[in-house]
C-alpha cells in the first residue's frame, strides 16, 4: 500500500515535474485533466528543469566552448538527457531549439541520432538520443525510426548489445530503454524479435548476474547518464511486460528491503558512482573526474527515486 502522505509528497507543486509525473503514472491521469496540463505548464518555469535551463547558452546548448558531449556532466548530452526525464516538449519552441543543437552534434549515418562526426553510431548515444527523442515528442520523426533501425541491425543476434565491442554485457541497456518508451504500437516484427531475444538477455542474469557483486548495481541513483543499476533494469523489465517473470525476484526483493519505514526511498548515489578499474583510473585522473549533475541530495529521500520505485511495484501489482 502507498501511504497518502507519500503520494501528497510526490504531487507537491514544489516540484512539478515529479507532480506532473505522478498524476500520470500512479494516479493514472489522462492528459487533458486540468491539474495534470497546469502541472506540465509549471515544469520549465520552476523547480529542477528551470535550474537546468537557467544555465543554457545561447545557441540552446550547455557549455558549448567544448562539445555537446563534454566535459561530463554538464554539456548539453547529460542535461538534454535529465530534462528528458522531466516531463517537458517540443512543442515548446525552447526546448526544441535545444533539441535540435544536441541531434545535430550527434549525426548517425542514414539520417538516425547518435553518431559522431563521421556518422559512426555509439551503442549508448544512439539509445539514449533516440529515447530521449521519443519523450520530447519527436516520436514520428524519421531520425527516430531510422535509429531504432540501426539498434536493431547492431544488436547481437543472440540478444542484447555490447557498448565497447567486449561482448553483451548488463550495462548496455540503453537501446531497450528506446524501445521501452517507443509506443507499442508501431514496433515492427522486427523489433518485436529484437527487443524479446534483449530482454531474455537480462532476464536470464537476473539482471544483475554478470561476474562477481558489484556494489554499484544495487545503489539507486539519479541521473543515472549510461550507468546501469537494478532499478534502471527493474524499470526497464516491468515496462517492456516482464513483470511477473520470477527472475525479477531479485531485484524485486532488493527493491522492497530499500523502502524506508516512511514509505520513501533514497537517492543512494550520484555518479560516478563506480568500483574496480573505472575507480582506479578516476582516483589516478582526478583533472577528468566528471562533475556529477545532481537534483537531489544523495542520502536522503528522493522524489524521483520513489516516483521510479513506486511505478515499477505498481507494474507488478504491488
């Protein structure tokens, strides 16, 4: 059961994009009720997507002196990507200037989203452009289709994708998450076979059975960028339709351990949140360690984190 001080917590007007998200997704709103639309109308003029978009330049990008991917996270890549999450449109002229500056620092060969300047496509890129893409309502654009083409064409027959060329591998999640916001609707068969044959992929692993523990995987975080965590997988896995597949137990169990006593969950890390070799390198390159882009304290509760929690639980009946 979700305590009604949690929902009032989520539908507070401090934050509409979390507002306006929970009247969608957990009271099951339509577009047109009148709260939801005044809800969306607040998102750019106030709480975490006005304070991303206070800081854009002039040409609709973010620290445009180096590139639209770097330095991370604070050029245009990593705060188009959070604002995509946040509930906003194209339909706002701004905003879709903005769009339109990051997909053309990203041209893929064909006429996709995710490449770079030659055209090559990036696993990670292309998945997430394209999702994001989708939810800034570009979702009938060619370049959307003809990325969603190459994810298919690039993806390992036997399931799945590698970001690196070191084989499929759990981090690579990205292109599901493409598909996951596409409408169902206009999947062809051949989307269909690839998006089954990726998701039997992590299914399998239980989406966290790849080597040994990795402590990473089972902290929540957001932004998650290209990370991968449990909750990015139980996300993924419950909206594609796997719900009650028992190899969500895991994670499912994982997720219900995490809840607070008050019904919330917290923000548990902001990234670069990473063991091993990547943590090494970051220690000894400490001139290239990323500035985390945080909308929320790590350590404390999290709307976004609970927003995310309570939707996959709903998705699996409780």
């Amino acid at each position: 059961m979700v305590s009604r001080a949690v929902l009032d917590w989520l539908r507070d007007p401090v934050e509409p994009a979390i507002r306006y998200r929970t009247l969608r997704e957990l009271d099951g709103r339509p577009e047109s009720d009148p709260e939801v639309t005044a809800a969306r109308a607040e998102i750019p003029r106030r709480g975490w997507a006005a304070k991303l978009l206070a800081n854009r330049g002039l040409s609709g990008g973010w620290a445009v002196d180096r590139s639209p991917y770097l330095p991370k996270y604070v050029a245009t890549n990593w705060n188009m990507l959070a604002l995509s999450d946040l509930g906003l449109s194209r339909e706002d002229p701004e905003l879709a200037r903005s769009c339109e500056y990051w997909f053309r620092g990203f041209p893929l060969a064909g006429g996709g989203l995710g490449g770079n300047s030659a055209g090559t496509g990036h696993h990670c890129i292309v998945g997430n452009l394209t999702r994001a893409a989708i939810r800034f309502g570009y979702v009938d654009d060619p370049r959307v289709r003809r990325s969603l083409d190459w994810l298919v064409a690039t993806a390992d027959p036997r399931g799945g994708w590698s970001c690196f060329g070191s084989g499929r591998n759990l981090d690579s999640w990205e292109g599901l998450s493409a598909f996951a916001a596409y409408p169902r609707s206009k999947w062809r068969p051949s989307d269909a076979a690839c998006v089954g044959r990726a998701a039997e992929f992590f299914l399998e692993r239980e989406l966290h059975l790849q080597g040994g523990p990795y402590a990473p995987w089972e902290r929540f975080h957001y932004p998650v960028h290209y990370y991968y965590d449990l909750l990015v997988g139980l996300d993924l896995m419950t909206a594609l339709g796997y719900g009650d597949d028992p190899r969500l137990r895991f994670g499912l169990d994982l997720l219900r351990r995490k809840r607070r006593k008050d019904g919330r969950w917290n923000l548990e890390a902001n990234h670069p949140d990473v063991e091993g070799g990547t943590a090494r390198w970051l220690a000894a390159h400490p001139k290239d360690r990323p500035t985390p882009l945080a909308l929320e304290r790590a350590g404390r509760p999290s709307r976004m984190i609970t927003l995310l929690a309570l939707r996959v639980l709903d998705r699996v009946g409780g």
